[in-house]
C-alpha cells in the first residue's frame, strides 16, 4: 500500500473511531453496554463475546486493541494504542477497574493474559519500544505504576499490591555524559517471576530479577536481583531469610 493510501486508510479508521466512541460512550447503564457491545466490534482489532465496557471509557487507537472474551473495562478508564506500531492486547477474563490507564506508546506493547486484575486508578504505560507483559491470574493493586522504556515481565499468579512501583527506567544526566564521552546506558528491564507477593508502596528499579516464589514486605526498595523463594525487607531491600527449607 502507498504511503498516501496507507495515510488515507488510518484517516479513515481514525475518523469510525471518533465517531463510534462519541456516539456511544457517555450512554449509562444497559443501553450504553449494549451499544458498546455492537459498535465497538466495528472498530476494535478482536472484540470477544460478553464484553463490558462501561461509561465513559476512552479508546484511541482501537484498531490497534484486542479485546478477549469477558473482559470488563470500567468507568473513566483509558486506553490508548494510537501510534501506529503501538499494541494493547488483554485475554480473557480481565478486569480494569475504574480510572486505569493503559497507554502503549510509539513502538510499544502491553499484553494482560487471561484472569488479570488491575486496581482502581492504576497506571501501566510503555515508551519507546517498551514491552509490559503481565501473566496469568496476576493482580496490579490501586493506583500503581508500571512503566518504562525497558521491557517489564511479571509472572503468573502475582501479588502486586496496592501504590507499588515498577519502573523500568535508566535516568542519567545525558549532556554531562556526552561531555565525559560516556556512552548514556540503555534501561534493562524488569522481570518478577512467577507467584510472587509485592506488599504495599514497594518500588522495583531498572534491571532487577525477583525470583518465583518471592515476598518483599510494604515499603521495600528492591535495587538487585532477589533470588526464588525469598523475604526482602527495606530499603535498599535485603533478603532477611528463604522460604524453602
């Protein structure tokens, strides 16, 4: 397809998509559901059965969501694939609860696979390249944050509890580092593995590994890999006893 035509056909989309979401998405209770379930189907990427999406949810980029089957997206929700590599994709069974904000940006992936919950007011948003990954049956509490550039992983049947923070970031002072002529490091990722419990306000940074099976108590600032089946407390967060043997 020429770059015009390719141009002219994201117009199009672009334009259904307004359209459909003005038309449709401030209308309360059943009726607005019911017309959500019809008119959404028309514009997003995979729309599964028995779908609700409830008042005011924004939706931009939907070419570029999938939708698997019983999926419940709350009030005041946001989801924002618009760029146009962009991808957002949630399995069957998940829920948003009101006022989340999913946005994948520029190059950007986010995937939810089946029997996710994300908590009121939560915030999972890539930049650049990033992809977030979030397994099976896995749990994202109130208000906390998953973000970055680098890629984030979490397992399957997670605890992540309430105002954590999982950030995949590298910040360093870019100009001094170009007068030094040292070379600005990339963000690593995050990888938390499979059933583990994060306590409230924990905050992961770049690069770190939590093995499976892991607990890190409230308030925990995990700078370095925690191996399986640990308890880390404080801050930095230092493994205090294994849960094995």
């Amino acid at each position: 397809m020429s770059i015009s035509k390719d141009s002219s056909f994201r117009g199009w989309l672009d334009t259904k998509e307004a359209f459909v979401t003005r038309l449709t998405k401030s209308i309360p209770k059943k009726p607005g559901i019911l017309l959500r379930q019809f008119f959404y189907r028309q514009i997003l990427a995979q729309m599964g059965k028995s779908v609700l999406i409830e008042k005011a949810v924004e939706m931009l980029g939907t070419h570029h969501i999938e939708l698997g089957n019983n999926v419940v997206i709350r009030y005041n929700s946001v989801l924002n694939a618009s760029k146009s590599a962009s991808r957002i994709v949630i399995r069957n069974n998940v829920c948003l609860q009101p006022h989340v904000c999913v946005c994948s940006r520029e190059n950007g992936r986010i995937v939810f696979a089946t029997g996710v919950i994300v908590g009121w007011g939560a915030t999972i948003a890539t930049c650049g390249d990033g992809h977030i990954e979030i397994g099976e049956n896995t749990y994202i509490g109130a208000k906390s944050c998953l973000m970055g550039p680098g890629p984030i992983k979490i397992g399957k049947n997670c605890m992540i509890a309430h105002y954590s923070r999982i950030n995949a970031n590298h910040y360093t002072l870019k100009e001094l580092a170009e007068q030094f002529g040292v070379q600005e490091p990339m963000s690593r990722g995050i990888v938390i593995e499979d059933n583990c419990w994060l306590d409230t306000g924990v905050k992961v940074l770049d690069g770190v590994t939590i093995g499976e099976g892991s607990v890190v108590s409230a308030g925990a600032v995990v700078t370095k890999d925690i191996p399986p089946w640990s308890v880390a407390v404080g801050m930095p967060a230092e493994v205090i006893c294994s849960l094995q043997g």
